[in-house]
C-alpha cells in the first residue's frame, strides 16, 4: 500500500495560441511531456561520470544508459538496450511479483549497477545479466541460462556476482566464471535469500541476502512459507482464467517462518543467528558493521511496538541488543543506519522525539549525541564525509511540502541547508561525498537534473530540461496556472495542507474534483512534479473542473502525533479531515456545493468509498480505484501496524470496513480493478459488488483483465483515465 500518488499542474481553458492541446492520449504518446526524464541517477564510485537510465523518445517506457563525463561536459549513450537485448522480455512469475512490489516498470535496462571500483558495470536484463568492462568494446554476457535469476548483484569489489535461481542462492566468478551453489534445500515453501511479500510489500526490504564488505561472508535469510494460509484466487484475463494459489498473510493469520544465516565463502560453513524463542516475529533489515565479522539486524515484534537493533559475532557466536525503539501506537521503520569506517561509531534515526531525528551511537549501543532535531523530519541519510565529518541529509526544516539537503556536523552543531531553489530536491552523492546530482522539480517545473559541489555549486546541467520552444511541453505553456499551495484550520485546531487549481476564467460554479491518497506514509500536497497522473489532473481543469487535494492526519512528514490518529481508527479521521476539506472549498465563491466529486486509487480508493458512504452530503460522485473494502483481507504487517490484530481488536476493523457504512450511499459511485490483483485482492471489490446489489444499490464499475494492483499499460492508461472523466462529465453535466 504504497501508492502515494502526486498531483501537478492544470489549466481551464482550451489554448488559443497553442500548436498542441492536451488530451489523454498525448498523456499517454512519445515523446514524453515531461521531456528527458533520467532515472537511477548515480555518479561512478570514482567520481569521473554520472550514470543515468533515459526512455527511448521512441518509447519512453524502454530504457537506455547514458552517462555524462564530469571532465569533458559531454553526455552520450552508453548502453542502448537494444543492443543487449530486443524483442519481448518474458518475466518470470517471480520477478513480475517483485517488479510489482519495487513500481518498477519499462523495458530495457531498468536497473544496472557500478563495481566498487568504477571500472565497470552489471546489467540484470531478461533473466540474465551482461557485464561491461570499461575500454572493452562490448558487453559479455556473464549469465545465460534458460532459468530466470532473480536480485542479480556485484559483490562490494566486484569479484563475483550474486543471485537468487529457483530458490537458492549462487555466486559467480567474474574472472573464472566459476559459478557456485550456496544454498540447496530451497524449493516448494522454502526460500533461500529471498525476501517474503510482505517484507517486499510493506518493509521496504527487496532482499534477503547481504554481503560483508571483504566479501569473506554472506548473510542470508531462509523463509519457511508452510504456516501462512494459502488462497486460491483467480487471475482473470482476457481469453483465459488462471486459478493461483498463493500463500497470501491476511491480517490476524501466520506469516513466513524466518531465519538468518551466514554463509562463509571461502570454507562454505554456515552459522545460524538465534533470533531468540518468539518465532511470530518480523526481520526487518540486515547490515554487516565494517569491522566485517558483526552482523547487525532489526528485530520487529508483530504488534510492531518494539523494534530492537542486534548484533552478531560472528568470531565469538554471542550477540546483544544495541538499543531498542518502543511505542503505543507502533515503530517505523527506516533505512538510515550508518556504520562509520572508524569502526566505533554509528548513526541511526528515530522518532523517539515525535520527530525522525537522526542520532550518533558508539557501536556498543551507548548515545553520543542527538545531531538533528526541532519539530520538523529528516527524510534520510543521503551521504556521509568522515573526512569533514558531516552528514547529508534530506529533510523538511524549511517545510514539509518540499524535500531540501542539509548537512550536520558530525559533532553536533546546527544544520546546514545546501539547496536553495524551493520545490522538491533528490539527491544522490558521489562515495566520497564530494559531488552530487541533484534531481529537482516543482509543480510546475518538470524534473531538472544537475551537479553540483556538496557545498551545493552548481556545476553543470545533466539534463536542464528546460521548457522552451521544442520541448513536449511549450506549446502548452500559454496556459498553464500556478496552483495554490497553502493550509487552513481545521474546526478542532489543526493545519491541514492543501493544494488547489483555479480555473483561469471563472464562468459561475465550478465543480471540484477532490483527489485522495489519506494513507499513512504518503503525501499529496507537495511543490513536486506529478508525472502522468498530474498531467490529468491538468486535463480536467482544462474540462472546468476544479482540482483540489489535502494531506489529511495520518500521512506523511508533519511527524509522529499527526500520524498516528489513524491508529486503530482507519476511515475516520481521514474522512473528518477530508470533509473539512470540503467545508473550506464551499467557502470559495467558484465552487458548486452540490457537483464536489472524489477519487482515490489504492488506500484513496478505499477513502472515497468511506467518503461516499459516510459523507455523502459532501461528496455527490466519487471513483474507487483498487480499493480495500474489508482490511481483514490485506496483509499482516501494513494492517496490524495501524488497526492491530483482528483476533484482539475486532470492533476496530468492523468500524474501519467499507460494508457497514455501504447502505447509506445516495451519491454516484464507481469502482475499477485489476483482475489479477495480487495486492489488493479482487476480492475487495467482488465483496462489495455482491453487497451493493444485496442492497439494490446502483453503482457503475470497470474490471481490468489480467492488470495487476498499478493497472500498468499505455492504452490501459488511455482507456481508464477516459472512464473516470467521463464518469465524472456524465454525473456533473460537463459537455
């Protein structure tokens, strides 16, 4: 339940001036709007190019590699995808799945990785991989088997690659291409490093193998699959139906069976971590220390109230606690641990203070200082330079609709904002900190990307992207609107976020489009670019909508109180506070009262079915996209961490399922889902279908054969986004 979805630009009236009009399908067409997009920014490890992943204008969707020299300012293709690789890619049913869990989507090159030493470069592409030695002429393809290799990675100094095959985990010589077997016992419910759903899903952890830097070890975990419930649902298609069973972790049901174990490379012997008598627990994430032979892990309880960094000796066979996070509601978690090379110290960031502040620790476990702190978030660690003893990081000090870089001394001090521009800033550091590429939009800029010093000195354009005559988007400028980025007072005291277009010429009301997300970790309201979906956001203010979104409690980045009013109270705070959304917008002398339609994909699928069915004297049409309907049908660890269990709390999940509430629609209603939904679960919608006609209840839906819980697709995308405005066109009488 990831799908934070952004929202961008939009503009009323149809250009007079203008070449090109916008319409869905040139949403949808090459070249792409939003003009050279460059993906998987990274700068070499030895800092002479940056490295980027860029569509074809062909084909925006099939990626190729480009780098830009820092010495000679040239960018040039480095890899074109074709070249490797044409024709359709066959997925495994395994890498769909994990594709899926990552968002990651295209063809081509959509993932590479750099040798430690810079000197050469790994290619996961169709199952196989190619490796790229700089100088050399060509790509070698180093892996090549009829099987599908999964999680393809270089060891820290690029001696070997590693991967997962069929269950079990391998390794290859680069030099000898001496391919070795390190696991043998995975198949049917046993998975050797590979992570489980909802490790993938909702910890965020893509793996379930880690090397230590002297590449001596391995560490790996082993998943026991045989506890969790296995359904049987349907994959349906357009010319076929496929039965699948998948051990699918419903809320208050068993998860996997985990265990962690390090695998010595050289002997081939393996150690087991004891991860202590309570086996009903999750492993959150895994880091070697530098010293190479401590293990470090993060041990989550299943209430996800406590969560525990460990330490294993590897020498010694004895580990201990380093510290332990608690709290009544539950823990986040976060991917900043940061081991420095003194080999003493680490840093780790916590929300112990309401806010995620970071902190340094001896490796002992023992507080040195706070580094950060004040009423604002760190979003992450980006880099750390021990020789200057700073750490970058970004964070929202300035404001939480806008992600800056900052730097902190090591040894305490104030922090530093290094970027200037206000809008959205996403940087990636060269290894030694001293450069980075700074990726950067706003709401009406689309992606720029630059270097820049760590001191923030621009020093050249990667892709300026600057819209001016023959850029996708010129043409469109003519018309094109500041949007409104502000915040009001909720009834009780409470500053809520909003964004909001206004038409450029107002012709009497005007009726509003509210676009939802309202679920924790996510966040709508930001001075960002908003990708495909913005651009039809932009689309329907074009139509004469007006198009307006707020950040309700419970989402992302205003800290840990305003998070956690969703706990155990899903679809009630979201909804009070999406309804003093409205309450607001009926003050403006634009808006229609009686035309305010809502729309939300994912969690905003399910907050507009809570919206319509428990304020529909606010909301007269609304559109439910992939919507949980019942949240004892999703997944443990996303559902647990903010309704707790069902088994203990079932008043909760009653109050917080759609089905109570459904006999009090009275506004129009339409739902659409993918059909082979391996997220959420078909059966969400399927449920309320039969229950919304148990009850005689009109509603209109859109069923997407064989689309997954993203309904991925150009000419899909084409066809649903004409399906929500025409829905909302009929029910508003918009012509």
């Amino acid at each position: 339940m990831k799908n934070l979805i952004l929202i961008l630009l939009c503009s009323l009236a149809v250009p007079t001036m203008a070449t090109e009009n916008l319409t869905i399908e040139r949403i949808f067409e090459s070249p792409a709007l939003e003009g050279s997009s460059p993906n998987s920014v990274k700068v070499s490890p030895d800092g002479k190019r940056v490295t980027f992943l860029q569509g074809k204008t062909t084909d925006y969707e099939r990626y190729d590699l480009w780098e830009y020299n820092i010495s000679t300012g040239k960018t040039q293709m480095l890899f074109n995808s074709d070249d490797l690789h044409s024709g359709p890619e066959s997925l495994s049913d395994e890498e769909k799945a994990r594709r899926e869990r990552m968002r990651l989507s295209g063809s081509g090159i959509v993932n590479y990785f750099w040798s430690d030493d810079g000197k050469a470069l790994l290619f996961p592409l169709a199952g196989d991989a190619y490796y790229f030695r700089l100088g050399d002429e060509k790509a070698q393809k180093i892996l090549d088997t009829d099987a599908f290799e999964t999680d393809i990675r270089f060891s820290p100094k690029a001696n070997f690659i590693s991967y997962v095959r069929e269950q079990n985990l391998y390794i290859k010589d680069i030099s000898t291409l001496t391919e070795t077997q390190l696991t043998f016992d995975g198949e049917g419910t046993i998975k050797n490093a590979m992570a489980e759903f909802v490790a993938q899903e909702e910890m965020g952890r893509m793996t379930g193998y880690w090397w230590s830097a002297d590449e001596s070890k391995i560490a790996f975990t082993q998943v026991d699959e045989s506890p969790v419930e296995e359904i049987t649902r349907s994959e349906i298609y357009a010319d076929s139906i496929k039965m699948i069973n998948q051990r699918y972790p419903s809320a208050g049901t068993s998860n996997v069976k985990v265990k962690l174990a390090i695998k010595d490379i050289a002997s081939g012997d393996t150690q087991w971590v004891d991860l202590g008598e309570e086996q009903d627990i999750y492993l959150a994430r895994v880091n070697w220390m530098k010293d190479n032979h401590t293990l470090t892990y993060q041990w989550e309880s299943r209430n996800q109230q406590q969560l525990e960094l460990r330490a294993y000796d590897t020498q010694s066979k004895k580990q201990n606690v380093l510290l332990t996070e608690t709290s009544n509601t539950w823990v986040n978690l976060n991917d900043d641990l940061h081991f420095l090379n003194d080999q003493q110290h680490f840093i780790w960031a916590s929300e112990k203070s309401g806010f995620k502040h970071l902190y340094l620790y001896k490796n002992d476990g023992a507080l040195v200082r706070q580094l950060t702190q004040g009423d604002w978030v760190v979003d992450e660690i980006e880099a750390v330079n021990e020789k200057k003893g700073l750490v970058y990081f970004t964070g929202r000090a300035d404001t939480p609709l806008e992600q800056h870089i900052y730097s902190v001394s090591i040894a305490g001090g104030d922090i530093h904002k290094i970027s200037q521009n206000s809008g959205t800033h996403a940087p990636s550091f060269s290894d030694d900190a001293s450069v980075y590429v700074d990726k950067f939009s706003t709401t009406n800029t689309p992606w720029q990307v630059s270097l820049h010093q760590a001191d923030g000195k621009h020093l050249a354009w990667l892709s300026e992207n600057a819209i001016k005559a023959g850029h996708p988007l010129a043409d469109l400028q003519q018309d094109w609107i500041e949007p409104t980025l502000d915040s009001f007072m909720t009834e009780d005291g409470v500053e809520l976020y909003y964004r909001l277009y206004k038409p450029k010429k107002m012709q009497g009301k005007h009726p509003v489009i509210v676009y939802v997300y309202g679920g924790p970790h996510a966040q709508v309201v930001t001075n960002s670019w908003g990708g495909n979906r913005g651009l039809l956001m932009q689309y329907w203010a074009k139509l004469g909508y007006v198009v307006f979104s707020v950040d309700n409690r419970g989402s992302n980045y205003r800290g840990k109180a305003f998070e956690d009013p969703l706990y155990k109270k899903m679809g009630s705070t979201e909804v009070e506070d999406q309804i003093a959304g409205v309450k607001f917008l009926r003050k403006l002398p634009y808006v229609d009262a009686q035309r305010i339609g809502i729309y939300g994909h994912s969690y905003g699928g399910y907050m507009s079915l809570m919206s319509m069915f428990k304020a529909g004297e606010y909301f007269q049409a609304g559109v439910a996209g992939a919507p949980v309907t019942d949240w004892s049908l999703y997944d443990t660890h996303y559902t647990e961490r903010y309704m707790g269990n069902p088994m203990q709390d079932e008043d909760a999940y009653i109050g917080s399922s759609v089905f109570p509430y459904a006999k009090n629609l009275t506004g129009d209603l339409m739902i659409y889902h993918g059909m082979a939904d391996d997220n959420v679960l078909f059966t969400n919608s399927t449920k309320l279908y039969k229950h919304l006609q148990d009850l005689a209840i009109p509603f209109e839906s859109m069923d997407y054969p064989g689309k997954k819980h993203s309904i991925r697709g150009k000419q899909t995308g084409i066809h649903l986004y004409h399906t929500i405005t025409n829905f909302f066109n009929r029910h508003f009488d918009i012509k």
